[in-house]
C-alpha cells in the first residue's frame, strides 16, 4: 500500500501570505490514483526544520512529495536538503543547464541569470520531471523503501508537473486503478444522508462510500479499486443506483463540477436562456453562471439591484409594492424575477432579494430571510427561505445555490422545493 505524505516548503505558507492550495491539488489526484495521503506538513526556508521534517516523513510515509524550493534564489534549497537527507549526491546536468540557456535566449530574450545554473543541479541518478510553464525542473528517486518527489512551488508549475510527471509516475507503482464516482447533492445535510446511509457506509470497503461537505452543499463520494477500469466500473454502478434511489431529488448530478454546470447543460439541452436579478447575493449568480467557458449561449445577464431605486428604476418592480411590502418579500422577488426576463428577453429570470446580515434591516425583517422569485414561461414562482443568524457569506451561498437549483428543478420537472429538510 502506498502511503504519501507532502511537505510544502515556503515561509511565506507559515506566514499566512499565500494559502497552501498546492497540498490540496496534490491530495485530490493522490485520492484518484489510490495513494493514501496521511499526512500534510509544512516547514520554512529554514534547512534545519525542513530536515527534521524530512527524518519524520521518511519514517512514517513510502512516498514523500515536496513543493517548493526548487528555484535559483538562495533560500531554495530544498534539493540539498533532500539529498542530504537521503544520502544523495547533487550533481549538476549540463542538458538540463543547456535547455535553460536556450530557454533564456528564444522565449525571454535577456542573458540568462547566473545563480539559474543551480537548476541544473539535480539527485544523482534521479528521474528528471521537466517544467513546461516554468523553468525549475522537478525529480523523483527511489531510496531506502521511498519514492520521493520534487515538484515547484508556483501553483500553475506545481500542477502541469504533477500531471505530465508525477502522476504517470506514481501510477506505474501499483497494479490496481482506484475510480470514484462523486455525487452531488443540495437540499439534504450530512447529518440526514448520515442517518439514511451510515448502516451501508460502515460496512462497505471495496467499494467505499463516504460524506463530504461542501460550501452551502454535500458531496458523497464512491470509491472503487481493482485489476481494471472495467471491473472497478462495474462495482461503482450499483452503489451509485442505490444512493440515487435513497436520496432522490435532492442529487443534481453525478460527477458534475456545481449546480451552475448542471444548469448549464440542461438549459443546452433545451435551448432556453437565464437571466439574474440580484440584491443580497450582490452578483454571486451572475459570477457563478459567467466561470462556466461557453455560458453566452445560455446566459443572458444579471442585473445588481442592491438600491430600491434599481429595482424599480432598472427592473421595473412597481412602487406601489416596494411601498406597500418592502424589498424583501415575494411580490418584491417575483417582480424582479420578471423584470430581468423583460429586460434581457431570456426565458428564464432567478432573482434573489434577503437580509444576509449583520443585522435585520430597516424594516425589522431578520437576518437570513430571503425571498427567491422564478419566471417561466409557465408562470412566476417564489421560495422563501429562512437561514437564521449565519455568518453573511453563509446566507449568500446559500440563497445562490438555492436559486439554481431552482432552475434546476424547474427544468427536470421537480417540484422547487425539495420535501427533504435540510
């Protein structure tokens, strides 16, 4: 069984100034090769510390990732200290110095910096990990019972190694593939799915199924190892059917990035277009919908109508019921659901108006009610939601996931509002 620890080596991640995303990435593709990760760690530009880290890891772990400290400066050094570590010796590739040079000379244009030759030095006899986005190259070699791999600290360099180098790496390691299968779920908690499921859970092993919370939704994942991609296929199919049959509405989809991409696909699919009208979300919709590459085909526009005078002005929601009801309400909400649809001429128009805190607003509505409004060609609809005192971003994304699946639902042919609490 391989088990992995990585170390990320930079002050600047004990610091707080950048966040460790690079441990995350890796962990994520380890998952999907079936290396277990146990261990996370993180040391300074400090060689004393990074090789004590390296003495604990190397002791508990049979494959050891670092990130970081491959560049030309002075406090890179994690090559030295692995080596030393490891009782290698650092010797210096003229190839490897040769590629830098050209590199210099017919992308950048400058005289190459001296102190660069010391990418050029690499472990003896190691497998070299070229870098396509950047210029420190990364490694890997095998010594007393542990792979160890060196991958650049830069997220965009960490990553394309890890894909072009690392990953073909560590899979010729084992004879078995691992899949999973994530299913994705809003409407539920994972305190419900835990009571539904937890008999199941605790009994299976091969394949697993296992909980995981998301921001504002869950995620259960399936998780099958064997001989072959066919076989672990085989397994995963039937867990997946009897999680969908416990769970019903409340599952958007089944290996989907988000809510967003569900909608995006099934608004495809039926060659109809959204548009958003927000307030307490402030654009989170309409920024969520405009991440997805291709959305214009189905996205029409959102309309930020944080003032009462927008909404009236802008979306054409009648005074006389801004006056009568205030901003926050269903006549409110499914009036600016049909504003942005009279504005944008999309079929469809979610619109979101609320108190996200932190405190109720002038007419003593209380901190997370929200009102959602849906037009359709079928006619307007509106949800109410009320999320008690969470934090402001918490009622945020709730009320924007809530609006999506909205048009999730409303798109499938589900009733809006699911009948499971969440």
């Amino acid at each position: 069984m391989l088990s992995a620890e990585i170390l990320a080596v930079g002050t600047e991640l004990l610091l707080g100034s950048i966040a460790n995303t690079n441990a995350q990435m890796i962990s994520q593709s380890l998952s999907g090769l079936g290396v277990n990760v146990f261990w996370h760690t993180v040391v300074g530009d400090n060689p004393g510390r990074l090789e004590e880290a390296l003495d604990i890891a190397r002791k508990r772990a049979n494959v050891l990732i670092t990130v970081g400290g491959l560049g030309p400066t002075y406090d890179d050094l994690t090559k030295e200290v692995v080596c030393r570590a490891f009782g290698r010796r650092l010797t210096f590739r003229g190839d490897i110095a040769e590629e830098l040079r050209g590199l210099y000379e017919t992308v950048f244009r400058v005289p190459m910096p001296e102190n660069n030759l010391r990418q050029a030095e690499l472990p003896e006899g190691c497998t070299v990990f070229d870098n396509p986005v950047g210029t420190a190259p990364g490694c890997a070699f095998y010594e007393d019972g542990v792979h160890v791999l060196m991958l650049p600290g830069p997220p965009e360099e960490c990553e394309a190694m890890l894909h072009r180098h690392a990953e073909p790496y560590l899979r010729s390691l084992s004879d078995e593939v691992l899949l999973s299968r994530d299913i994705l779920c809003f409407g539920i908690g994972e305190s419900a799915v835990d009571q539904l499921l937890r008999d199941k859970m605790s009994q299976m092993k091969n394949p697993s199924l296992a909980t995981y919370a998301k921001p504002a939704e869950m995620c259960l994942r399936v998780t099958a190892k064997a001989k072959t991609c066919d076989e672990a296929e085989a397994m995963l199919a039937p867990v997946v059917d009897e999680v969908k049959k416990a769970l019903g509405d409340v599952i958007y989809g089944v290996d989907v990035s988000s809510l967003e991409e569900a909608c995006k696909k099934l608004l495809q699919e039926q060659k109809l277009s959204l548009a958003t009208a927000e307030s307490c979300t402030g654009g989170l919709l309409a920024q969520r919908m405009t991440e997805l590459p291709g959305v214009s085909a189905v996205y029409r526009g959102g309309v930020v109508a944080y003032w009462t005078s927008v909404k009236a002005d802008v979306l054409g929601v009648p005074w006389a019921l801004l006056d009568e009801f205030g901003a926050v309400s269903e006549p409110v909400a499914r009036a600016m659901a049909e504003g942005v649809c009279a504005v944008t001429g999309a079929e469809l128009g979610i619109s979101v108006t609320g108190v996200a805190g932190p405190d109720a607003d002038e007419r003593g509505n209380p901190v997370g009610l929200v009102y959602l409004g849906l037009c359709t060609p079928k006619g307007t609809f509106c949800r109410k939601l009320t999320l008690g005192r969470r934090k402001r971003e918490r009622i945020r994304a709730l009320a924007a996931n809530t609006g999506l699946d909205m048009v999730r639902r409303f798109l499938t042919g589900l009733p809006l509002e699911p009948t499971r609490e969440k």
